[in-house]
C-alpha cells in the first residue's frame, strides 16, 4: 500500500520536507497506527511505503519518536519504503512495484530503487 501525500514536492528544501517547527520539532504527514495495523492484520498488504521522511508521522502523539509502524512491519516481516518519489503519477490501483534492494550484512535498512508497472 502507497499513500501519496504530495510531500515529495519538498524534497529540495529540507526543512521543509522534514517540516521543522521554531522548536526544532518535526511534523510531516505519516500512516496512523490503527491504520496501519487494519492494512497489515487484516488486509494482508505485503508493506507500507510513503513520500514523506518516515512511515510515522513526524510528530507521534504520545510517543514521539516511537517509530511503532515500523516495528510493526517488522514484526510481521513485512516491506517498509520511505522517501518515494512521483507517487502522484501512478494510478490509485494495479500497478506492480519492483524493488531492487542492497542487502546489508547487519544493516538496519537500504537504499532501493523502486520501478512501477503500470497497466
């Protein structure tokens, strides 16, 4: 599952893409945690991937910095994909993603590109 939220739009400007307040707080848009949890638990979704810094939003309300939509994706194991770009190009279904990953010996993530098929 994809969720385009225009924030790509700002890579070029990091402050602004990491959305830093006058207290040095992030906040950009991310997956909220029930949801996160129906699209895996019970919909099955082979992971997550976001436009935005991170698949938790910038600013978790009680429990910043928790990062509980990755560990909840790992958990399973599912796939986590961060800072993607053109979401807005593709069609709202049917596309097929094809992830070319680096696999790290101990890594805690990797760079990939990512293609998208579509119909």
């Amino acid at each position: 599952m994809l969720l385009a939220t225009g924030w790509d739009s700002r890579w070029n400007d990091p402050r602004g893409y990491l959305g830093y307040d006058s207290e040095g707080k992030m906040h950009f848009p991310g997956y909220g945690l029930d949801a996160a949890r129906v699209l895996v638990e019970e919909r099955g979704v082979a992971g997550l991937g976001i436009d935005t810094h991170g698949l938790d939003s910038g600013l978790v309300p009680n429990g910043e910095g928790s990062f509980a939509i990755n560990k909840l994706l790992l958990e399973k194991p599912r796939i986590a994909l961060e800072n993607l770009a053109n979401l807005d190009q593709l069609p709202a279904v049917g596309c097929t993603l094809v992830i070319g990953i680096l696999r790290l010996k101990d890594g805690a993530g990797s760079p990939v590109s990512v293609l998208a098929f579509v119909p």
